[in-house]
C-alpha cells in the first residue's frame, strides 16, 4: 500500500521537533511541509524544557531524538510526559540498543524507530497519532 503524501492534512496541529542533526531537521521539514501543520524545532533538549513549560503552548505530537545535547531524549520525554500524558512522543535514532528502546518506552515514548527512517514510515505514523480523532468522532456518530 502507498500514501499519497500530499494528502496528510494536518491543518491545525502543531508538531514538535527536538533534533540536533540538521539534515535530520530538513528531512522532516520537507516531509510535513504541505501537510499544513505547525512545525516546531529545537537543537537541545534543555531549549525544548523551557519551551513545554509554558502549559498554555499546543503540541500535538512530538518528534524526538535519543542522544540530543544538555538534556537527551530519555529526560525530556520524562518530564513531557509529567504534564501531557496523552500526546504522542515518536523517538526517532541512530542509537540501537534493547535498554535505549526500553529506557524509551518506560520514559513515555509510544514509538522507538530507527533511523533511517523513510518517509512511508512517517507518514504512517503520523496518520496513526494524530488522525485517530477524526475516526474516533466519525465512530461515534453512527
């Protein structure tokens, strides 16, 4: 099965990034550029603490690396996690090992992907996490 990329409409959603690679950062950008949703970045892990605490901010989703400078992956999700609970967190690495991936999931993270990541792969998950609202609602309504 395809995607057709350019219908993921995220109008609305606001979408965070927390990555210091720069390629990385690109990648993401061209791949949720015509979805419409927000795109938010961060280069440390401590720019994205300052950033979740104000609790008025709206996040949908979060895009986050493992080993990111001053506070990694594994800490920032913890304390994400501490005030939204319900908003998915993607971990998206290089690194590769079975306590990184358990250390990720037991710190909140819904998702542990390896990089490369291909854009099929994004896409999915993307429609997985912040399409299930509309389908929610649309169940209901029968």
């Amino acid at each position: 099965m395809s995607l057709n990329f350019s219908s993921l409409e995220l109008k609305g959603k606001t979408i965070v990034i927390v990555e210091d690679d720069l390629p990385s950062i690109r990648y993401y950008e061209t791949l949720l550029q015509s979805s419409g949703a927000e795109v938010v970045k961060f280069r440390t892990g401590k720019d994205f603490i300052n950033y979740i605490s104000n609790k008025e901010i709206k996040i949908d989703l979060v895009i986050m690396d493992f080993l990111i400078p001053l506070i990694n992956g594994i800490d920032c999700t913890r304390m994400f996690r501490k005030e939204r609970k319900g908003v998915p967190v993607l971990m998206i690495t290089a690194y590769s090992s079975e306590q990184s991936k358990s250390d990720a999931y037991v710190a909140g993270c819904n998702e542990y992907i390896l990089k490369p990541v291909y854009p099929e792969s994004v896409y999915s998950l993307l429609e997985k996490y912040l399409k299930q609202e509309s389908y929610k609602t649309a169940s209901y309504k029968y």
